[in-house]
C-alpha cells in the first residue's frame, strides 16, 4: 500500500520534472502558471491535518503522474478545488488557462458538492450527476479518484463521526468505478484504505496473518519464482516472475462471500509472470501445463475474452513445487499496464474531449465503452434509486462469456440468465423472449449461464415479460428493462380500458369523441397526452363525465331513474347504473356495454375478492381510482357500499369465445359430515366436473358436521350448477351452496 508522501510540498520544478519524464513535450509555462495560481488562490488556508492546503491538489496531481496523464489533466488536479474553496470564478479559469482545463475543474467542482451516501433517492440522483460530469471527459473522473486516494491517505486527521461516511462512500461508488475502469492499483488501495477504517480489528486480524503466512512461506515462494525463471530460461522465454499476496481486504471478502475461514483459503499467494509478445503467453502457459498438473476449472483465457474493464491476462491454477496449488496470471507488458491503469493506459485518453475523441476511445477501450452505455441510460428515464441499483449490479459482479449462435460474444455477470443473455444483446430481443437454447439444446430461460455458452433466443412477437422475471435476472440493464415493458403494458391496458369506458359514455349522451377533440382540452384534464387521459380514466383518476365536459363545456349531465315494476335483487332484473347516470335497462340496452373477457390476473379488471363472477351472471364493474375495474354479480351484496357514488358504476358484459375454455372464480359453502375421507370424496367429486380447486377452508359445525368453503375455477354458470348439483347427491354432504360476498 502507498504510504503518505511527507509534508513537504513538492516544488515547481519537481512537478515539471515529474511529467517531462514520461512527456519531453510538457507545457513547463502551463504547469508553472498553474501551480503558482493555486498557490495564491488556496493562501493560508489549512487542511485537518494541519497542513498547508495548497498540499492536497498538489499531491492529486502527483498521483496523476504516475498514471502518466497528460498535461491539461495535471493542471485540473492542480486546479481542482480553487473554483470550490476560494474566490476562483470558472471564467477565470477559462481565461488564464482556457475552455478545456475550465472545463475539466467545473465538472470537478460539481462533483464535489455531491453526498453519494445519503438517503437511497438522493443518492441516486447525486450518482447520476457523477456520471453525467465525466460523460464528456473521462479525465473528470480520473482526477476525482485520484483526489479520493490522497483524501483516503490522510483520513486519520478527519474527525472521527466522518471517516466511517467516506470510508464507506469509497467503497460504494469510488472503488468499484474504478475497477470497472480498468485501474486496478488504485482501486486496491481504495479498498484497502477504506476496509482500514470500517473494519479495523478485521484488518488488523488479517494482515497480522498474512504477515505470518509471508514470513513462514518466504521461502517456498522464492523456490517457485526460481523453479520458474530457470524453467523459461531453459526454452528461450524472457519472462520476469514475481510472487504477490492477496491483500486483506480482497482475503476477507472472499472469506464472507464463500462463508470459508482464513485457514480454507488456498489461493492466498499467486505469481505474476510478465512476457514479450502474445505469443509467449500461450507458450508459457504450455510449458507450466506441461511441468505441472493443472487444477480443474481454474484456467480462463481473457487474452482472446477480454473483461469489460480492457483487462487481458491467462490465469491458472497447478499443482506446483512441493505438491503446493500455485496461482498463476501470465500476461504482456502492455497487458500489466491496462491491468494496472486502466482507461489511462491508453494512449488515446488525453484526446477523447471531443466526439471523435471519444469514439475513438469507445473503439479501443470496452471500459470506455461500458461508461458511455451507462450513461446512455440516463435517457430512458428511470428513477434515480432503479439506476443507482442498475448500476450497482454492473459494478460488482464477475463475469462470464456467452456467445450467439453467429459468434457473437457477450460479457455477462456471474448468475446470468438467458434472459439477461437476451438484454444485452437488444432490448427489442430481450422483450420478445419466450425460450432459449444453450448449446443447442432447449433450456430454461432463467437457467445460470457458464463461460463459452452458445445461447440462442427464441422470440414470440407481442410477448410482454414476466413481473416474476425482475427478481430472477442478474444484470440491471435487464431488470431496468423488464420494469419499463411491464409498466408500459399495464399502461396500455389501462388507456384501452380508458378509450373503452371514454367512447361508451359519449355515445350514452349522443356526443362524438375522438383523438383529435382531446387534443386541445389536454391541457384542461391536466395529461401530456391523449394515452395519458385515457389511462387515467382506466385507473379511475379521471371521471369519464369530466373528459366529457372538458370537450363539451355545454354538456349538463343528467340523472335520472327508470325503475318501474322489478328492482335490485328482484327475478327479471336487468338494471345496471352508468357512469352518466342511473338507468335500468332492457337486455337490449347492453350491447353497448364494455365487453369483459377472462382477463383475471391483468391490471385494468379482476373479479370480487369474495365469490367473483362467472358468465351467464349478470354484472356490473365498478372502477376503483388505481385499481382499475373489479366486475362483481349484480346480486352482491357488497355492491351497496357503492349506491352514492354512481360515477364508479360501469357498464359491463361477458364477452367469452366458445372455444377457449376460460376459468372464472366462484365460492362454494358446503356442509359435510365431519370423518375421515370427506374431504377426498367431495375433492374428488368437483375434480370430475373439469373444476379447479383454488383454496379450501374449514369452520367448525358441530361436531358431526364441518363447514368447507371452496374458491373454486369453472368455466361459466351451467358449470358452477353442475358442481353444486354433484356435491348435492354425495350422502355426505347435508348443505351446499354458492356464495356471493
């Protein structure tokens, strides 16, 4: 780990320097402008420590040479704070320093302002600013790390109630970007550091015995590096081995997610073995399989499957010297670099400010290329806590790699599904899918996908996908994804419920609608669109009588009652009340009537809670505001808790096909004899009728007879005869009958 540079501040000169080493072009006069400017604007002013605080920006900035970043980036670590913590005005530094570096400090600027670990909503929406200030200069982003490590050094002179909130902010957001990002090293320390700080007797147990364990196998270590060069030597391959130890915050983590102790861990050191070409990646790995024999399960090429953060390496695991597992990554120079820098080992970084810049970049680095898409779902809208969660996924999960069946790869989460395969590939696919085949065989959609699996979709236009899918996927772009279709469907249900209930309540009052009369009166029923007034009467936010007052600001509704020789309850009736007014009507009357089909599960219409409807039932609906419609019998007696307020009532029908069988929910109350088998005996008895049972409940009679109460499934209301009628002759049953809640 990186210790704290000393307090002496680092001199113009040495700043310089430190730049000219990887770049003999610096802009020396740039440097020196700057380093005297932040110098004068930060004055006196102290850091916790006691430092002079003009130190900090100082020391950002030599993190940042050591990433061998580009002048104009060095300058902005420089410059970071003075915009935040002095007079500085972002046109000032417009002026002296120009649009590019003025640029880079005011998205730094905002970023600070934002508290990433407050309350789920406001950390959302602060998260998406982050991402928004590094959407056009990735270099945002590397100041702003490299500004949290030197912030993450010094935490020891911070108060003690914040270290905990930085701390952990760090390993929330900070770290995991930038792992995501390619930078390795620093998201090492990061987690280190903050580890330090939340969990300190866990870190100091461990590094106590990682000590112990480096100290007792030092030895053995030195062994295995040697046995290796001299092995590499021997065929001609220049290769330089070192042995590393996991740290403690990477051994611990992994103790938690496995559930394993510090002694089960067999992976704690690995070597690293670094070569000229590509070429000698493969040989090495050979020659190692050759030597010793290889751990099953442990080899992964992400030479020719690199991850999405650019990291390229083969890793191994073999039965080494002293019958020892020895981990092994073998990997270019150039590879060693991406896996330590990251998005700033490339040499196209510094001009990625401009669209081109950064197209060129999208097309060199997938890390580049995984921000950009993250940000590209900042347009789809989602809730500041749904892309704080989408992103989240994306920053801790491992991965594995999937192909299509053109050979197409796809880089997954660990625990991917067919449906996340789907997703990522097109959302208009993911929408669509219904099934999947992996390798060629049919599977299950939400089957775990391994690495090299050959997944293809099978689609079914108009599919809308399961609510039950959300909790079941592995990436937040799919879940986010499956969210928006399904609210989208049950919106389309409720504005087709809504143009329903909208054209029959014109056509009861003689008035002509249609889109282009509501267009003008949007403004009037407070909706952005005709699909928003529509759904909103579907769910029951707007009453269909004011849609119509707001087209005819004329029009007086009526209401009126027609009740002559029958009523409510009576044989022969056939009244209904109406959204425009209470009338009861001839069966003539209903054709007009919404048509209500086998929709139980849909949004817009369910059935009663208590004995629901069947066809042949005469029915009403009554629309509840964000509820949609429940249709009840027209005898229920619940239906009363509604006679003052007609607007909900609605006109209703059954519109079944013949020829698809269709179950409807009914209540059945029997009485039974209380011995063994009864309940076999009538189960069996409904069971032969082709009804469903759905839920059966028992009350005590007596103690000769129960009372069974059966929420049944039947087809209509000849059905529902036909089971009660069965029940009826069983000699152990004294009492049947349907009841209507």
């Amino acid at each position: 780990m990186h210790e704290p540079r000393p307090p002496q501040m680092m001199r113009q000169y040495e700043l310089v320097e430190r730049v000219r080493k990887y770049n003999p072009r610096v802009d020396e006069d740039l440097l020196n402008r700057a380093y005297v400017y932040a110098m004068k604007a930060h004055g006196a002013q102290k850091r916790a420590s006691g430092d002079p605080y003009f130190s900090h920006p100082l020391e950002v900035a030599a993190i940042l040479t050591d990433l061998k970043l580009d002048d104009a980036t060095i300058v902005a670590a420089v410059l970071h704070d003075t915009i935040e913590d002095t007079d500085t005005t972002r046109e000032e530094i417009d002026r002296l320093f120009g649009k590019q570096i003025g640029k880079l400090v005011d998205g730094l600027t905002k970023i600070e302002k934002l508290d990433l670990v407050s309350k789920q909503a406001r950390q959302g929406e602060n998260f998406r600013k982050l991402l928004l200030a590094v959407a056009e200069d990735v270099r945002v982003l590397l100041v702003k790390l490299a500004d949290r490590l030197h912030n993450m050094r010094t935490l020891h002179h911070v108060p003690t109630e914040k270290r905990a909130r930085i701390a952990q902010e760090t390993l929330d957001i900070y770290a995991p970007l930038a792992g995501r990002i390619g930078m390795q090293r620093l998201r090492e320390e990061l987690e280190e550091l903050a580890f330090r700080h939340l969990s300190p007797e866990a870190f100091k147990a461990i590094a106590e015995r990682l000590h112990d364990l480096r100290t007792k196998n030092g030895r053995a270590i030195k062994r295995v590096e040697e046995v290796l060069r001299r092995e590499f030597t021997d065929r001609g391959i220049e290769a330089a081995v070192t042995g590393r130890q996991k740290t403690p915050f990477s051994v611990w983590r992994k103790m938690e997610r496995k559930s394993i102790s510090f002694e089960q861990l067999s992976d704690i050191f690995g070597f690293r073995i670094i070569v000229g070409p590509v070429e000698d990646c493969y040989q090495a790995l050979g020659l190692i399989h050759t030597k010793w024999p290889s751990v099953p399960g442990r080899f992964k090429d992400y030479i020719s499957t690199p991850k999405q953060n650019d990291y390229r390496s083969l890793h191994t695991t073999v039965i080494g010297p002293g019958h020892q597992r020895v981990e092994l990554q073998i990997r270019t120079a150039e590879m060693h670099e991406i896996a330590r820098f990251g998005i700033a080992a490339h040499a196209l970084y510094k001009d990625a400010t401009g669209e081109e810049g950064r197209e060129e970049l999208a097309k060199e680095s997938r890390a580049f290329r995984w921000l950009q898409e993250t940000l590209d779902l900042l347009a789809h809208g989602d809730s500041p806590e749904e892309f704080l969660e989408h992103t989240r996924l994306e920053l801790f999960q491992d991965q594995v790699f999937c192909f299509t069946p053109k050979g197409g790869l796809i880089a997954l989460p660990r625990s991917a599904t067919p449906i996340d395969f789907a997703y990522a590939v097109h959302t208009k696919l993911g929408n669509s899918a219904v099934g999947a085949k992996i390798n060629g065989r049919v599977a299950p959609v939400l089957s775990h996908l391994k690495n090299g699996d050959e997944v293809e979709i099978i689609r079914a236009e108009g599919h809308i996908p399961p609510t039950a899918w959300e909790s079941a996927v592995a990436t937040g772009k799919a879940r986010a994804a499956i969210r928006r279709a399904t609210r989208e469907a049950v919106r389309r249900q409720y504005a087709g419920l809504g143009r329903q209930i909208v054209e029959r309540a014109f056509e009861r009052v003689n008035r002509v609608i249609s889109d282009d009369k509501l267009k003008p009166v949007l403004t009037r029923l407070a909706r952005n669109s005709v699909e928003d007034v529509l759904a909103a009467v579907g769910r029951g936010e707007i009453y269909s009588g004011d849609v119509i007052k707001a087209v005819y600001p004329d029009f007086t509704e009526e209401r009126k009652i027609n009740q002559t020789h029958i009523g409510p309850g009576e044989p022969g009736w056939f009244g209904v009340k109406t959204n425009a007014n209470v009338v009861f009507k001839s069966p003539d009357a209903s054709k007009a009537a919404i048509p209500i089909r086998g929709l139980r599960g849909d949004a817009p219409v369910s059935f009663a809670p208590n004995g629901g409807a069947v066809p042949g039932d005469r029915i009403v609906g009554i629309l509840t505001p964000g509820e949609g419609v429940t249709i009840y019998p027209i005898q229920s007696p619940a239906l009363t808790a509604f006679d003052d307020q007609p607007e909900r009532w609605l006109d209703v029908r059954w519109d079944i096909d013949a020829e698809t069988r269709e179950l409807f929910p009914a209540r059945v109350i029997s009485t039974a004899l209380n011995e063994p088998g009864t309940l076999g005996t009538l189960a069996t008895l409904i069971g032969e009728t082709g009804a469903n049972i759905d839920n059966i409940r028992f009350k005590a009679h007596s103690p000769d007879f129960r009372e069974m109460i059966f929420d049944l499934e039947v087809a209509d209301l000849k059905h529902l005869t036909t089971v009660i009628s069965r029940l009826r002759e069983s000699p152990l049953v004294s009492k049947v009958e349907r009841f209507i809640g």
